[in-house]
C-alpha cells in the first residue's frame, strides 16, 4: 500500500485545488494527488496532508494547495 493511500483518508472527502499564484484555482483529482504526493518523501507527503487538512494552503513543486471553499 503506498504513502498516500494510507493518509488519503484524511482529505479524500474534499475537493482539492492547486495555483501558481493564489489567484486562479484549478481542481486537482485525487489521482493526480496520488501521483504527486508519491514523488515526494513520506515525512513531506505527511506535512503537506496535515497543512491541506487544517484548511491552510501547503506548497508543493510550485504551486499552492488547499481544499476547495465551500460556496
């Protein structure tokens, strides 16, 4: 079972979006999430969850991550 899968849990009910420059959003399936997140080191893959899940933005490769505002 790899990294994500086991911490997916913590974010897989919300949607995720991801921006260069917090301006403009774009949705992010989890998926692709699970691609990105296996690329990285457990301990990174752990803190980027932990941030996203406490509804702050992480930084990942580039861009900005965060769980999609309720409208």
């Amino acid at each position: 079972m790899d990294k994500y899968k086991i911490k997916m849990e913590d974010i897989s009910p919300y949607p995720i979006e991801r921006s260069a420059d917090c301006q403009e959003w774009e949705d992010v399936s989890h998926e692709e999430m699970e691609t990105i997140l296996d690329s990285v080191s457990e301990d990174k893959a752990r803190t980027f969850l932990g941030v996203v899940r406490n509804g702050s933005f992480a930084a990942l490769d580039g861009y900005f991550y965060r769980i999609r505002p309720r409208s």
